[in-house]
C-alpha cells in the first residue's frame, strides 16, 4: 500500500502489509472484496465504482491481475479534485506501479497515441521512453492489428466494461508471437478520456496447450491400451470415454457406451444406492476401492474389483474415473474359503447350537440358492432323524423318515448323491426310495461325516431346472460339509461345556447371595455386641470388672472371626480379600492374645504360654484382623484338639531390614498329632486328618485352608510339624512393617484423656439404633453436640438446615445410601456443605467397597465395631 492509501484509511502500512485482507480494515470494502474476488475467479482486468450504491461519489477501484498471478488494485477518486491534476495524479501513480509490476502495461488517449507503456512492455516492441515523448502511436507498435485493436477499444463504452482480445504480433526481432490483452477505458466525471490495459505474451501457454494436446493422445492410447477395463465420467456420471477393455469385459462398444449413465449401464439394480454412494465419495474427494458386481451387455453379473477416484483440477472434480478387473473366478474360491471360515468361527462363538443352523445357510447362500435347504441330524441309537433346519418353497415336514426316502437312501450308501428327477424315478421303481411330496428337477445331498460316522445330511434341491446344480457344485458341498460337520459336533460339545458352566455359575451366585446375606445378619448383631462392650469399657469399670469385659470384648472378637472364616473363605475363592495396612503396639495385641486363650485353656485344665523371643518391635503396620484370624484358628485347633498339657505361642524375629521385619509366629500344642501323610492334605478346604476326628471334635474343616490362604496372600508360608501322639507345631512367617511412632493412648484409658471435641457438631448418619447408640455415647461423654439421621436423604436435608464440623457417613442405609448421599454432598455448589469432612462407617473393610467409594473424597473410615480411641483420632484429625 502506498501513501496515499495511509492517508486515506487512517492506518500505518506496518499493520496492514504481510497480514490476511480479512485481518485488516479492507475486509469492510464489500466493494473492493467483491473487485478481488472477480479478478481472481476469471483472471482479467476489473473496474468497478467503490460506493456500495453503485454511483461515482466514491470513485472507482480497478484491479488487474499479472502475469505472475499477483493483483494490482488502485483506486480513483470521485469529484473531489480538477479534472488535470486528477488525471496527472492518477497517471503518475499508474506508472508508478507500471513500472514495479512484471507485466506489460500501456496507455493510449482517444486518437490512438500511447500516452504511457512500461518498460518491459517497450523493451519487448524494440521502443524506448524517447519514442514516447516523440510521440508514438498504435500503428506504429502494433501495424498489423491497429485498426482491430482500436477499434475494440473504441467499443468500451461505460466504466468497469473489460475488453480481452488475442492478437498475434511481431516482436522486436521480428517474431511472432501471440497476445492477449485486457483492456478498460478511463472517464471522468463521467466523460471517456482514455483506455488502459495489459498485454500477455501467450507463447509459452501456446507451447503447453500443444503439449497438453499431445499428453492426451498418449494417455488416451496408454488408456487404450491397458489390460484394465478404464471408463471416464463426467461429475454426473455420464460417459465420456472407455477403452477396448471396457467393451471387451462389458460388451459395450464406444459408441454405445458415450454419453449413457455409467450407473444405468452397468449397476445391477440392486447396487443403485452402492453405486451412488461411490459416487458422492468421489465427489468429495475421496479415493474408493472395493469389490463388487457389475453386469455386461447381456445381463450377466460379473464380479469385479474396482478403483473410483477423481480427476481434480483447482480443487474441484472435472471428471471421474472407474478401472475394473473381473475376478470372478478368484471371487468364487475366496468366497468358498470364507464360508467354510464363517462357519467354523460360529461354531466356536458363545451362542446356542441352534443359531449355528441359520449360519450355516447364510453362507451356503453365497453359493447356492438355499431356498429349497435342510439340515437333518441322525441318530444312530434311535434310527431317527431331526431337522434342526428345513426351508423349502413347496413343501412343509416336521419330521423325515429314514426308510424309504432319499434321506434314508443316502445314509444307507454314505454316498453323496446328485439325482435328477429320471433318478428319482428309477429309485422309486427300483424299490429303493418311495417319494412323497412335490416331485423336484434335481435333488442334490451329502452325509455330514465325523471320523467315517454319519451324523447327519445337508441337502439342496430345485423345482425348476434340472441343471441347477452340477458335479463340481457337489463336490464343493461335500467338502463344505466335511467342515460343517465338525463345527456341528463342536458346537454340540460346546454347548454341553456351557450348559455345565452355567449351572456352576448359578451355583456360585447363590452361594454369593447367601454369603452376602449372612454376612449382614451375623455381622449386625455382633457388632453391637461388641460396641455395647466397648461402651463399658469406658464407664471406669471395677479392676475385676475390667477383665471380665476385656475377656468379652477379646471373645466377641473372636467370634466375629470365626463367622468371618467362613465369608472370608468365599472371597479368597472369589479372589475378592484384601488386606489393610493399619499401624498397632504388637505388645498389647499379645496380651489380649493371652488374656482371651489363658482363661479358655483353664476351662480345659491346659497350661498356655507367650514366648517372645528376642527384641520385638513395639510398634508394627500391618492387617491386624487377619493376624488375629490365623492366630485365633491355629490356638482353636490346638485348644479343640489338646485335652492334657499346654499349648505354647512362640514369637521371634527372623531379619529386620529397611524399616520391615520378617517374624515367625510357632503354635505349639501337646494334642493328639497329625499323621505325615495327611500333612498336605489338611490345609485344603473342608478337610481334617480323618473323618473320626471331625465326629470327635466338630469343625468345617476350614480354618487352616484360611490360614494358608491369608499367610501365603500376605507373601508369608505356613507348615506343620506333627506325629500322631506327638502334638503338632504350627510355623507361619509374615513380613510386618516397624513403625518409629507410638500409639495413643489405647482406648482402655480413663475417659477424661479424650478431649479436643468440646462443642462440635457432628451429624451422625446410621439406620443401625445400637450403633447409633453406641456412637453416640462415646461422642456425648466427648462433649460433641450430636446430630442423627437414619438414611441418606435424612442427612442430606440435615445438612442443609445446620453447620457441621463433621459427617460419621454410614456406607449401607434404606432410602438411600451413605455413597450416594456423599456424591451429592461432594457435588454440591455450596462451598459449606461440599467442603464438609466425611467419615465413613463401615462393617467391611474399606478396600473391599473399592470400586463403589472410589473419588467420592471421603475424608477416612471407622470400621464397626466402632473402637473408642480409633474412633475419636478419626474424629480429631478431620474435624472443622
């Protein structure tokens, strides 16, 4: 942009050259968008008026486009300046720029005189600028075509109005050469005073549109030539060329072939909308390669591969271009080879025998026509015959006999067979065959075969055309029948595995079921069992009160345990235990070891001992509950198994090493011993030494197939030293982490040592009345103002009402559940009741609800039983 252009749009070039028009104040010019766009789509010289009401009160933008394919605009303004020094101004811009551009530029007044002609423009006539000034007409540069030209140019007779003309004249060396020229006339103020244009020296389009020409025959003739059959259409699909191949494949000669509908020619009606979709893919662009079926001249269908593409010039289809290859032959072994795959396939997929039967057809349709069809199955054992599939236009059977029919008659020869109707009848006369029902051109059939064993036949027939099938189609059907049959007795196998493992399932999901059910009833009470005990605990009880409730408690435990062998048992079945990593003093854990088991093997009149061996940590992390489940299964037995002696807990140390020790836990007893023999044998599920051990002494025969189930998931190993008479020895190993922190005060403390929780608000969310009662005794003597609600809904409503410091969340609730009462919660666009610490409470441990709880952001757990201080830190760590 020059100057004057700043000037007038108020702008500074440096923000405008080098950027998209769209980018820039231009892009408002709808009239100078609109100049653009038509220089650029027919490529010549352009004027028109620069207001949008079409008048000259704006002037005039005129464009033309070079040589090198760049577009010069210029505008000239209205009635705003005298007509001399508009016209100066005007043609020394015009100049100006006609000398910078690398086309051919010239001006000529009214009588024929060239006002103005650029220098690559003189140069190429053999004229210089002193010519000019000279005085130099159109007759002198262009003699042989100056009257035409002028006369051309005096034909302009309104603004805007182009004139392109080709010429052939001579150059400075006396060449010719040929020219395009566009030109416009100048006015102002509404008066002719001129005529501008550009001149195009052609001859290098010449010399390509030649050999264009010449690219054409030989295309045409490589076209010709190929062994392809090759059609060209135009956009619409209609013919515009074939070669000898297309007629040669198709019939179609030239001559018949141009201007006709590819579509309609060739495209079976069928393949209408296949053959449009291929077009409208072409029409945008797009490569298409496929097999299909065309027809030739006599209606014969043809398997063919075929290529469709575009031919695109400037980004828009001029023609489209399809190469056919026949591959029929090839078609028909592909297609046997795909039948036979499909069908062997389905008889491995996961569906019933009976929806093997339908495939099975559908693909013999891709050979035959399977109108007339049947499928029956033979059993030997009972000289019978079923249909598992029959289709047949004429007749209807729900059974075939074997004697006496062509069924019967192939089985007895095991010999495919391809019988015309004079076959028939000479069986029939024979006495081989009775027939019954409609009388058919041609029967066609094959045993199915497993191992020389006739397990059924497949049949075809025709009621039409006695050459509808022919000795190749027959041994085709007898091979294709060799496979059938295996997939059908695969199928069959099959199907009787799946039966068998449905049943298994469904066993199992009961099992589930009940399992999951027990799991809550039992669980339920014994929780409340053992948080009413906890409870005591932290009323101060009497020293000897102290032990009978600790005894409770330890035995409560226990029991709870022992009902969990049993689910447990199921989920390590499953493959659904898990283990938690919770930091406990591995002292206080022995003790309440020795205090439950001390006064259980008093009742027995049996001594039992702790041995710790060497320096134990104080301090472990590690699954506690399984612990005590392995610990609490081997002192049972022992005790169950003991009648004189003792029983004896060794512990010792094997390695500690970065931050984890390897320990060994032995249980010895003095009981009645183990035979070698049963030493393996006794740790699988529902087993014990002996069937009179288990009249003697009771037992599920589980509890060691848990323990070395729970010592082996934790990486450990278990093994028992015993002879009969001898007493047994129990050795497990577990690798425990060592903790440097202590513990808190345990919960047996005074209840004065909870404080921290004076005046906060807790909601607590349980349906459970003990456990809530339990809750909140131990909250209340904290000094927490306690909230309740009895389901998720509750809660939520709760919530909304009042602040809390904290929510105790119960997992499992009617109406609706603690996971979906926290979704919402977490959900919610109150910065105070989404930010809310949750706690969960749960009978399970948290692991195991994984999936459910995942990026619910619940803030901890309690598990239930709810022990005091777990309870209380839970509480201390997330409250408000």
């Amino acid at each position: 942009i020059n100057k004057k252009v700043e000037e007038v749009e108020l702008t500074d070039r440096n923000d405008i050259v080098g950027k998209c028009i769209d980018d820039t104040p231009f892009s408002k010019r709808r009239k100078l968008i609109e100049l653009l766009n038509h220089v650029q789509k027919f490529k010549v010289a352009h004027k028109i008026p620069a207001s949008d009401a079409g008048d000259d009160s704006e002037g005039f933008y005129m464009g033309f486009i070079l040589t090198s394919g760049n577009i010069i605009i210029t505008w000239e303004p209205g009635k705003e300046q005298k007509i001399a020094d508009d016209i100066y101004r005007q043609s020394m811009l015009f100049q100006t720029f006609a000398e910078l551009l690398p086309g051919i530029i010239y001006e000529i007044d009214l009588e024929g005189r060239v006002v103005y002609g650029n220098k690559m423009g003189l140069d190429l006539f053999g004229f210089s600028k002193e010519d000019l000034k000279k005085g130099l007409f159109i007759s002198d540069v262009f003699p042989e075509i100056a009257a035409n030209m002028f006369m051309n140019l005096q034909a302009l007779k309104s603004p805007g109005e182009i004139s392109s003309n080709e010429y052939f004249v001579k150059r400075h060396d006396g060449a010719l050469i040929p020219i395009v020229t566009h030109s416009f006339a100048i006015f102002h103020e509404g008066k002719k005073i001129g005529y501008r244009g550009t001149i195009t020296d052609v001859s290098k389009h010449k010399h390509i549109e030649a050999e264009i020409i010449k690219q054409k025959a030989f295309l045409e003739n490589l076209i010709d030539s190929t062994p392809e059959a090759i059609v060209i259409t135009d956009p619409l699909g209609k013919i515009t060329m074939v070669n000898k191949e297309f007629t040669n494949l198709f019939g179609y000669t030239y001559e018949e072939a141009v201007n006709e509908d590819i579509d309609d020619l060739i495209v079976p009606e069928r393949l209408r909308d296949e053959a449009f979709a291929i077009t409208n893919l072409v029409s945008l662009h797009q490569k298409e390669v496929r097999q299909t079926v065309r027809k030739d001249k006599s209606g014969n269908e043809l398997q063919v591969s075929l290529v469709a593409t575009g031919i695109i010039i400037n980004k828009e289809t001029v023609a489209n271009i399809g190469i056919y290859r026949n591959i029929t032959t090839e078609k028909k072994n592909q297609v046997l080879q795909e039948v036979l795959y499909n069908i062997s396939s389905a008889a491995l997929k996961q569906m019933d025998i009976k929806e093997l039967y339908p495939t099975i057809v559908k693909e013999l349709s891709k050979i035959w026509d399977t109108n007339n069809f049947f499928i029956a199955l033979y059993d030997k054992k009972t000289e019978t015959l079923s249909l598992p599939f029959f289709s047949d236009e004429k007749d209807s059977f729900n059974e075939i006999p074997i004697s006496k029919t062509i069924t019967g008659y192939l089985i007895k020869t095991n010999q495919s067979v391809l019988l015309k109707e004079k076959d028939l009848r000479l069986l029939e006369e024979s006495g081989e065959i009775d027939l019954v029902g409609t009388d058919c051109k041609v029967w066609m059939g094959v045993p199915l075969r497993v191992e020389n064993n006739i397990i059924g036949v497949m049949c075809l027939q025709d009621y039409n055309n006695e050459n509808k099938f022919s000795r190749d189609d027959l041994n085709v059907l007898d091979f294709i029948a060799n496979q059938i049959a295996v997939a059908i007795q695969r199928r069959i196998m099959l199907d009787n595995l799946i039966t068998a493992r449905q049943k298994a399932e469904e066993a199992a999901q009961s099992k589930q079921l009940f399992m999951s059910t027990m799991s809550h009833e039992i669980r339920t009470p014994l929780n409340e069992v053992i948080g009413i005990t906890n409870l005591l605990l932290q009323g101060n009880p009497r020293e000897d009160q102290m032990d009978f409730i600790k005894t409770l408690r330890f035995s409560g435990n226990h029991l709870l345990t022992l009902v969990n062998d049993v689910l447990d048992y199921n989920k390590m079945e499953s493959g659904k235990i898990v283990f938690e990593q919770t930091q406990f003093n591995f002292n206080d854990f022995l003790e309440e070891i020795m205090r439950s088991y001390s006064f259980r093997s008093k009742a027995k009149n049996l001594d039992f001992k702790i041995n710790k061996e060497g320096d134990l940590p104080e301090e472990v992390i590690g699954d506690q509950i399984r612990l005590n489940q392995i610990l609490s299964n081997l002192l049972s037995n022992a005790l169950k198994f003991t009648n004189q002696g003792g029983i004896t807990v060794t512990i010792r140390e094997i390695e500690r090493k970065e931050g984890k020790s390897q320990m060994e836990f032995s249980v010895r007893d003095t009981g009645i011993g183990i035979p070698k023999e049963k030493h393996s044998v006794i740790f699988e599920s529902f087993t014990q030494a002996s069937s009179d051990t288990t009249r003697r002494f009771g037992g599920t025969g589980l509890g060691l197939a848990i323990c070395k189930k729970l010592v082996e998931l934790q990486g450990g190993t278990i093994k028992v030293i015993s002879e009969p008479g001898s007493g047994s020895t129990f050795i497990f190993t577990l690798l425990l982490e060592v903790s440097d922190k202590n513990m808190k005060p345990s919960e047996g403390e005074a209840a004065e040592s909870y404080i921290g929780l004076e005046g906060k608000r807790i909601l607590i969310a349980e349906d459970n009345k003990i456990n809530f009662f339990v809750a909140n005794k131990f909250l209340t003597g904290w000094g927490v103002i306690v909230s309740h609600a009895e389901n998720g809904q509750l809660a939520l409503e709760e919530i909304e009402k009042e602040d809390f410091d904290l929510v105790l969340m119960d997992l499992h609730m009617p109406i609706m559940d603690g996971i979906e009462a926290t979704r919402i919660i977490r959900e919610s666009t109150n910065p105070r009741i989404r930010n809310i610490p949750i706690v969960a409470l749960t009978a399970a441990i948290m692991s195991e609800s994984h999936d459910k709880i995942d990026k619910l952001n619940i803030n901890d757990y309690v598990l239930k039983p709810f022990k005091p201080h777990d309870l209380f830190e839970r509480i201390r760590k997330h409250v408000k």
